[in-house]
C-alpha cells in the first residue's frame, strides 16, 4: 500500500469519527466545532499536492476556510489551486519562495515535493477560533493527525497554524528535523520579503 492509499484509508477511519462525536453545545472546553455553524461531518481532504513523495515539505495550517458554509465540498483545496496555471496567490507565492530556499539547503528536494494538512478537518471560517482548534487537536491528534504526519513522512514541517502549544506538542511527539513556526502564508501584515526573511531565519537556526 502506498502513502496516498494509506492517507485515504486514515481518512475514511477519520471521517467516521467526525459522524460519532458528541457535539457539546454549551461546554466551550470541550467544544470542537462552532455551535450550529459548521457540520460536524464535513470533512476536508489534503495530502501531497503533486506526487507523494519521501523528500517532502508539509506545509501545517489551522483549518479550511468554509467561506460562510456550514458544509464541505471536500475537495483538496491546494491541490485544486495549483492546477489553475499562474494562480497568484499569496500563499501559493510564498511557499515556492520556501521551497526555493529549501531546495537550496536540502539535497534531494524539489520546489514540487509540497505536502499540505489542515489540522481541523472539517473546516472554518475567515478568523479561526483558536480555541475550538486547540480543542479538535486534543481529541484527534493520537489517533488521526499524529498519523497522518507519520504517513507523509516529511523532511520538513511548516507550522502555519497559529497555535504555539500546538507547535510545541508537536515538536515532542513527531519525528521530523526540521519543524519551523511561522505565520499563516497569506499574512497580511508583512511584505513577501520579510515573510521570506523571517522564515530563512527560522529554519537557519535548526541547521
């Protein structure tokens, strides 16, 4: 079995997980969804955006943006984006602009070795509820997240996520080298360069 066939099997097993949960309405500690915005068994796919790969980058982010939906259309986003020839996006700017500094300081790695996960997998809104995402991580992160990012099997970890006791948990419990924190690569408030500068720093310091 490959990765991808391994990936769709967690994901199956994940997805069902999602439909089993209890959804506590009123209990803020426990909740993993925002109450009566989002359906508890969406979920959304993500993975290796070209080939899968044993040198890859997997680029962490919070959760997909539902766009006011309450329902997923479950479609992997970064991969349909990248299909779209000069896309200009921000993000997909930024993460070349890394690739391109990585491939420089790995051997073996090209600028097409991108994974990407959500942590959240049934997604959210514009502004992510920090809470109901470090809520979500608790609950699935032995079974469901810690695997996936097992499977993948990165050379490198972009944490994108916003969340420092996620990264900081990360750190303890998945075996990769390289894990960097960075912003969200459509930040707004900080210039391509500085995005990029900032990011070199971060990764030079684990070398």
């Amino acid at each position: 079995m490959n990765k991808t066939e391994k990936l769709n099997e967690l994901f199956v097993m994940w997805k069902k997980a999602h439909k089993h949960e209890v959804n506590y309405k009123i209990d803020y500690e426990k909740n993993t969804m925002p109450f009566l915005k989002v359906d508890k068994n969406n979920f959304t796919f993500d993975g290796f955006v070209f080939d899968e790969k044993d040198n890859t980058v997997l680029y962490i982010l919070a959760e997909s943006n539902l766009r006011g939906n309450s329902k997923a259309d479950e479609t992997f986003w970064l991969k349909s984006v990248y299909k779209v020839e000069n896309n200009n996006l921000k993000l997909t700017r930024r993460i070349e602009k890394m690739q391109k500094y990585l491939c420089e300081k790995i051997c073996g790695l090209s600028k097409m070795d991108i994974s990407y996960m959500n942590i959240n997998k049934r997604g959210g809104f514009a502004e992510c509820d920090k809470r109901i995402l470090y809520n979500y991580y608790e609950k699935y992160k032995e079974n469901y997240i810690w695997k996936e990012i097992e499977i993948i099997n990165p050379k490198v970890i972009v944490f994108c996520a916003g969340v420092n006791e996620i990264f900081e948990d990360l750190k303890k419990n998945v075996n990769c080298k390289y894990i960097i924190n960075m912003y969200h690569p459509s930040y707004q408030f900080m210039s391509d360069e500085k995005y990029i500068e900032k990011f070199k720093q971060e990764f030079d310091r684990l070398c």
